[in-house]
C-alpha cells in the first residue's frame, strides 16, 4: 500500500512539472492568436441578422455588425465611411418624397415603385460597404457602392418636388459643364433648360431632360475614374514584372555569377574590381573568374538609390487626388524595380564596352557610382508614366473646354475653376 501511494504520488507530481505546465500555457497562447488572426467561427444557435431593407421603422443599411470590444475596425476606408454618409442623406431624401402623395392614382404607384427601386439600389450600396475585405476586391466594391448611389440620385430627381426641381437644376448643370462637352446636344439643351427654369419655372419635358442630363454626366464621370483605375492597374502590373525580372536576374547571378560579369580588371593594378568588392588578382586575366555572388544583388541596389532620388526630387510635382486608386503611388512605385533594372543593363553596357571612351573601372567604388547614375536614369523613361499619369489625373472632374469634333457653330467655353467631384453621387 505504501508503495503504491508513493508512485500515485510521483505520478500526480511529474503531471504537474514546470515543463509540461509551460508548454500547456504556450498552446493556449497559440490558439489564442489564431483565433484572433482568424476570426471566430459562427455560432449555430445564434439569431441571425436580418440584413432587408425596410421602408418604415428599419435599421440603418450603412450599420455594422457588433464588434466585439478590444478589435479595431480595421475593415473601413475613408471611400465607405463617405458613401455611408451619402447613403444616410438618400435615405432621407427617400422618406421625404414617400412623405409626399399625388393625387393621381398612376402616378402615386409609379412614385411608390419608384421609392421601392431606390430602396433596393441603397440596400446593394450598403451591402457593398459591409462586405469583409478581400485581396483585389476593393475597386469592385467602390463601382458597386457608387453605381447604385448615382442611380438613387438620379431617381430622386425625378420623383422630386417642382421647387426641388428648380433648385437642384444649378446642381445638375454644374455637373454637365463639367463632364459633358460644349458641343454635346444634351449639354447644350441642358444649359437652356436651366436658364428658361429660373424665369419661367419648369415646363413640359424640363423634369425628363434633367434627368438625363444628370444621368449622362455620371456616365461620362465613370468613365474618367475607370481611366484611372484601369491605368493604375497596368502599373501595378507593370511594376510586378519589372520587379520579377530584377529579382530573376539578382538570383541567376546568386547562382551563375561567372555568366553575368560585371567585374573589370585595370590595367597595372594588383586588385580586380568587381561590384561587391576589391578581389586581389591571382594570376588569372579572366573577369569572370574573380566574379562573386552578390555582384548583381549589390549593383541593384545602388540602382534602387539612385531611383529613389528620382522619386523623391518628383514629390514636388505630385498632386493630391480625390480618387481612391492612388494612381501617383503607382507610377511613383514603378521607379525602384526600374531603377534595379537599368542599373543592371548600364553597368553591364559599360563592362562590354558599348560606351565609347569608357570601358574600364578602377574600383568598387566607380561601379557603385555608375550603379546609382543608371538608376537614377530610368526617369528618362518612367517620366512619360508620370505625364500620363498626371494628365488622367487632371481629366477627372475638369470642366469640358473642347468642343465635339464635327459639331458646327460651338465655340469653346473658358473652363471653370473649382474642384471636381469624382467619387460623390
């Protein structure tokens, strides 16, 4: 009995051990953080949400599930707070017209169809903002939201009241003059409504023409914020293959630096230079003898230097943009795998003698130099991206200037100053 009293002992003592009460405490640490990292799973017997529209008495479709206390919302962007105010402001504008009856029976069912339709184009609005995040999905949210929120407004405007209609014709004529031409008979015919309404008050047919005046003009801002969106894109795909191609060539050399030389050997020196340092000569007059494996890493690297001067000396020239797509970012960002690049391609140059009157370097310390004179050249090139960039960038929200091509008798309007809406309904 004793014997065994003693090993149930032993055996409850070693279950408590500092070694297995540490790796207790280091498994619940785990699967604590992987729970954050990951979220929590659903719980089954919990209500769900419902998620509908309602006309009266609803809650709100910009609101967000709780969240529990201690995490951040760290899944909005300044684009969805700025579309869940314009959501709250058409909602009211909504409420306000389901306020307001006709007399006519037709009539008051087109409204109340009407009202049902901009019910469900903010009910997709306020789903867009709500959705989780996901890799790629940003720009795809962003359309959505605001298609269905210039829909909205568009639908309000003809549901709205003959004094609402007069006063929201300055509204709708400043964005014609800025996203329609001169020349364009809509604008044209748009800009004689609005002035005939202030005089005479809204005639037969003024609501109609408004209405796709003001639908017209979101088309053609649309397009001018799909302009940047889609040049931003081809940047950023631009700049991964630029950057793969950089790191290719930095790993080939890693691997195969004889095949990719870049080392020089002076004449009367006793020393070989090569990017990544001074090697002393042991007889043999071959370069790629001497060439180590981080001559090309090394020779990238100076060229990233000299790009990111380039980009820095740029920052003068870079404009603010209301656009969500950071397309100044983008082309800025193209500049370092560039930089790498011609860095690489220039030192290269040099090594085979394609430069007259330089085909030599005397040191290390000459190569880095002309390493970071390269990369500060690829602004030769990528300085066209930034024009690009720059005058997409001014098209959005700008007030037309030139009239359409083959539209007789239109002469041009002086632009008007003033900033342009870009991602507002």
């Amino acid at each position: 009995m004793l014997e065994v009293g003693m090993a149930d002992e032993k055996a409850f003592k070693s279950s408590r051990s500092p070694t297995k009460l540490r790796g207790n405490a280091i498994t619940f640490a785990f699967l604590w953080v992987t729970s954050l990292l990951f979220g929590r799973t659903a719980n089954p017997d919990a209500p769900k949400q419902d998620d509908s529209y309602e006309q009266t008495g609803r809650t709100n479709v910009v609101q967000l599930p709780k969240i529990p206390k201690g995490l951040s919302r760290v899944h909005r962007t300044a684009w969805r707070e700025r579309a869940a105010a314009r959501i709250l402001y058409l909602e009211q504008q909504a409420d306000r017209e389901r306020c307001r009856a006709v007399e006519d029976q037709a009539e008051q069912r087109q409204r109340e169809k009407t009202l049902e339709g901009m019910a469900r184009h903010l009910e997709e609005a306020g789903h867009a903002i709500r959705a989780p995040r996901r890799l790629f999905s940003g720009a795809a949210a962003l359309e959505r939201t605001w298609a269905n929120l210039r829909a909205t407004d568009v639908m309000l405007l003809g549901l709205c009241s003959q004094e609402d209609l007069i006063s929201r014709s300055t509204d709708v004529l400043g964005y014609v003059q800025q996203h329609l031409a001169p020349g364009n008979p809509l604008r044209v015919r748009a800009e004689a409504v609005a002035e005939g309404m202030e005089v005479k008050g809204p005639q037969p047919g003024d609501r109609g023409l408004l209405v796709l005046a003001l639908s017209a003009s979101y088309d053609a801002l649309d397009a001018e914020v799909r302009r940047v969106r889609s040049l931003s894109v081809i940047l950023r795909i631009a700049t991964f293959f630029v950057l793969l191609g950089a790191a290719g060539l930095a790993l080939w050399g890693w691997y195969c630096p004889g095949s990719l030389n870049l080392c020089f050997i002076p004449k009367g020196e006793l020393n070989v230079a090569c990017p990544s340092g001074e090697v002393p000569r042991n007889g043999n007059d071959v370069p790629s003898h001497y060439a180590q494996h981080t001559d090309v890493l090394v020779t990238e690297a100076g060229g990233l230097a000299g790009a990111a001067l380039t980009v820095i000396a740029s920052l003068r020239r870079i404009q603010g943009t209301s656009t969500p797509y950071m397309l100044p970012l983008s082309a800025a960002l193209l500049k370092f795998p560039t930089g790498a690049l011609t860095a690489f391609v220039g030192v290269l140059l040099i090594r085979g003698a394609f430069i007259p009157g330089l085909s030599d370097l005397d040191s290390s310390a000459q190569i880095m130099a002309w390493a970071v004179i390269f990369g500060a050249a690829q602004h030769v090139v990528t300085r066209f991206v930034d024009a690009r960039a720059r005058e997409t960038l001014s098209d959005v929200g700008r007030a037309q200037t030139d009239p359409v091509p083959g539209t007789p008798g239109t002469e041009p309007v002086p632009a008007q100053t003033g900033k342009g809406r870009t991602d507002d309904a």
